[in-house]
C-alpha cells in the first residue's frame, strides 16, 4: 500500500506529502432536494484510436456513457456536449451530435436528469451573417429537442461575430428562444474561457452586458429556465442573480467561486462578505468542477438539505483551491485536469483526450492537480491514483 505522493514542483524541485484515505461519502437514497446540480462531463476517447489534433474524435462510448451513469447514481444532472474546451478543441459536430443521441437515451435509462449545449459550431465558415448564425442555433436546438434532453443555449462565436450591438443579441436571442419548445438555460461564457467571445450580449464592460441580458431574459421569460454564469467573478454573478426574476434560476458556472455562490443565505454570510448575498436567493450549479469531484458535490447538497451549512463548508471548502488549480489560466484548458481526475479516479484506462489536448498541462502543473485533490479527500480510490501518478512521473524520466 502506497503511503506517499511524489511531487514535483515547476522549479523540478522534488518533494513528497502523505497520502489520506479517501472521504467516505454516501450515495444519497433520494433525489437531492435543496439545489439543482449538473456536472459538466467530458468525454473519454478509445486509447487506441487516432484522436491527435485535427482529427476527428474517437470515443470509447462505453467508458463516456458509464462516467454519466455514475454521477446520476450520486444524484448529480449531467450537462453534455456543451464544454467549449472540447467542442472547439477536438470535439467535431458528428461526435457531438452522436453524444447528444447517446446520452440523452443514458438519462432516460437511468432516470436522470441531462442538459445539453446548443451550438453553431457545426457551421464551417467562421463567419456568417446573423440570420445563418440564428439558423444554426435552431438546427441545433431542433435536433436536441428530439433526443428529449434539455437545452442550453451556449454563447457562439458566430453571434459574437454577428452581432453589431445589443439589439443584433436580443433579436438572434429572441428568435431561437421562439422556436424552442420549452424553457431553455441561457449560458454567459467569459473570455476567460474563449477569448472569441469578448465583449459577448454588446458590451465588454459586464454591468452593460448584464443589462442587456436581463432584458433578454425579461422579454422571453416564459421560455427561459435559467441561466448559466461563467465569468469567474463572484460579483457579477450575484449581480444578474438578485435581478433576476423569479422564475429564473441562476446556475453558477464559476468555479473559482462556486461554496459561496452555491450555498448562498444558507452558510455563514462571513463565508462571502463581499457579496451582498440576501436571505431569499442562492445560485444552482452548472460546473465542469463538479465532473471532477461529483462524489463530493452530492454529499455537500446532501449535508444543504439536512440543514447542515457546516457539514456543506467541510465538504466543498477544500475543494475550491482543487478547483482553482484545475481552471487557472489559460483557463480554456482545464478539461485536462476533469480527464486527469477521471483517469486518477479509475473511470477511464488511459489519460487521454480527444484531440490530444492531454498534452495542454505540464507535469508541475498536474502535480498540483493530485495534491490538492489529496489535501480535498477526492481521491475516489487513492492507492491507484497514487500508482498511475508515480507511473507517469516514471514515464517521463522522474524517479518516485
């Protein structure tokens, strides 16, 4: 049994820390009940097959779809096919529109509850008149529609190109939201997460932004569920939040802040003094963190609906700096370290990606990743995670 990690730091230094024995979290016995919750899951690709930049993604469907089956048995939704990091790093549209059909048919089989991303990026031009970009978001749309998933409308490139002004977002936005058949979720991206997206809704100041939002979402508010904030500002997050209407919910996206945001009025307000939080509202989450650590995400709205606020900040808390790690700039990279947590975790056999974007972190940098994930207790089975790590660090000429 392993009782150590190796470490190795950017300067090559080496060290070591004790490995812990993993949290025994329980899965719970009824549907979580005080937040609404989606992981944000990535695909695995088959380890044999040609996923090397610029070529189409080969998936290992059983390994990806059985990743969904697991957070639905911690009562996590899953929200697929609508990470920017893959779908425009590897991703190609006939794999999303493939794991669009797949995944919708997991939920129905597992009674779980599944969003998906609504895109252009089928389009290959990358620049397209506003009605072809509206047009391609219903394509989209229509085509998740009959799966029988859920819809998010994520932020496109090709709107953002588009659009001339705020008027140009609140038609294109008005007209795909006609013809959506339900409520949908709205996604906000920052340029954190792609730059091509700076200035996104009319304005690169946020307050405007978000004005202009609102009103989006004021004018079609009977076909708008919630909406999705990625802007890794915990202000600006409550901003929208507490203007919001009442029907709309906001799914925090910001994993830098996610244990405040998420636990609102019900956890110590000195927890999140500078957000202005107010006892009525709290934001649901929506975060590829969470594919990373589903276990410990379920058993902290778990502890939230036990009226538990101190069990939830033991729980979550230390999972913020993990998280940090995961998304820290160029944050557009981050499914590197989901995918290397799955590996280190045992859902996949290998650590790799479509696309080869496995290679985008350096060793220093996914050091940290397992460190931290230690320190948190999210290592799911950590004598293994300890044994593939020191096998990649062996690999790569570093003894352990």
């Amino acid at each position: 049994m392993t009782s150590h990690l190796a470490l190795v730091a950017p300067s090559g230094e080496r060290g070591t820390c004790e490995l812990h024995e993993t949290s025994q979290f329980v899965r719970p016995t009824t549907p979580l009940q005080s937040r609404v919750v989606y992981a944000a899951a990535h695909v695995i690709p088959r380890t044999t097959g040609e996923n090397t930049p610029g070529s189409p993604a080969d998936i290992d469907w059983d390994a990806t779809l059985d990743f969904r089956r697991n957070l639905y048995s911690w009562g996590l939704g899953v929200a697929d096919a609508m990470d920017t990091a893959q779908r425009n790093l590897g991703l190609d549209a006939l794999a999303t529109r493939e794991l669009i059909a797949r995944s919708a048919t997991v939920a129905h089989e597992s009674d779980g509850n599944v969003v998906v991303g609504v895109n252009t990026d089928h389009l290959d031009e990358e620049v397209v008149s506003l009605d072809t970009a509206i047009d391609a978001y219903k394509s989209q749309l229509h085509f998740t529609e009959e799966q029988g998933a859920g819809v998010v409308i994520m932020a496109s490139r090709h709107i953002a190109r588009a659009a001339t002004s705020a008027a140009d977002y609140a038609r294109a936005y008005r007209e795909v939201l006609e013809a959506a058949d339900g409520p949908v979720i709205l996604h906000w991206l920052g340029e954190a997460f792609d730059p091509a997206l700076a200035g996104y809704f009319g304005s690169r100041q946020w307050k405007d932004a978000a004005a202009n939002v609102i009103e989006i979402i004021e004018d079609n508010v009977s076909k708008v569920a919630g909406i999705k904030m990625s802007l890794l500002d915990a202000a600006s997050e409550v901003y929208v939040r507490e203007r919001l209407p009442e029907s709309v919910r906001m799914f925090t996206g910001d994993d830098f802040n996610y244990v405040g945001l998420i636990g609102g009025a019900d956890v110590p307000a000195a927890t999140q003094p500078s957000l202005g939080v107010t006892e009525r509202r709290h934001s649901d989450a929506l975060l590829g963190a969470f594919a990373a650590i589903g276990p410990a995400a379920s058993a902290a709205v778990q502890a939230l609906d036990r009226r538990d606020p101190d069990e939830y900040l033991a729980i979550l808390g230390p999972t913020e700096p993990l998280s940090r790690q995961i998304f820290a700039a160029p944050t557009y990279f981050y499914k590197t370290g989901v995918a290397f947590m799955s590996w280190l975790n045992g859902h996949q056999d290998a650590f790799q990606m479509v696309g080869g974007q496995h290679a985008s972190r350096s060793l220093p940098h996914l050091s940290r990743i397992i460190e931290l994930a230690n320190e948190a207790r999210v290592l799911e089975r950590p004598d293994l995670a300890a044994q593939r790590w020191h096998a990649m660090l062996r690999i790569n000429g570093l003894d352990t």
